[in-house]
C-alpha cells in the first residue's frame, strides 16, 4: 500500500490523466444504458402537520 501512496505522489500528471479518462469512460457507458435498465426511483415522502395550543397571554 505504502509503494502505491509513493507511486501516486511521484506521477501525479498520470494519476489524473487516468482519473479523466475512466470518469470519461464511466459517463459514455451510463449514456449508452438502455432506458430499461436504469430503474425508475421514488423517495418515499411523508408530512406531518400538527398544531400546538400554548398558553394565552394576557393583554
């Protein structure tokens, strides 16, 4: 692990041209999905509305 920190550190130019080119891979692959295979997503909503009677002030 310590000789990939090393290498990393050493060739950072390298490091993102590879990180580009697989972000650039992944966003062409995500495009080319056909509709079907991505699914369809629904956050479960819910809201609660509630009153609360405090005291009356005296005028």
């Amino acid at each position: 692990m310590q000789l990939l920190a090393a290498f990393s550190l050493r060739n950072r130019s390298l490091i993102a041209l590879v990180t580009v080119v697989a972000a650039f891979f992944g966003v062409l692959a995500t495009t080319g999905l056909r509709q079907e295979l991505i699914p369809s997503i629904e956050f479960p909503q819910l809201a609660v509305v509630s009153t609360y009677r405090g005291r009356r002030r005296r005028s």
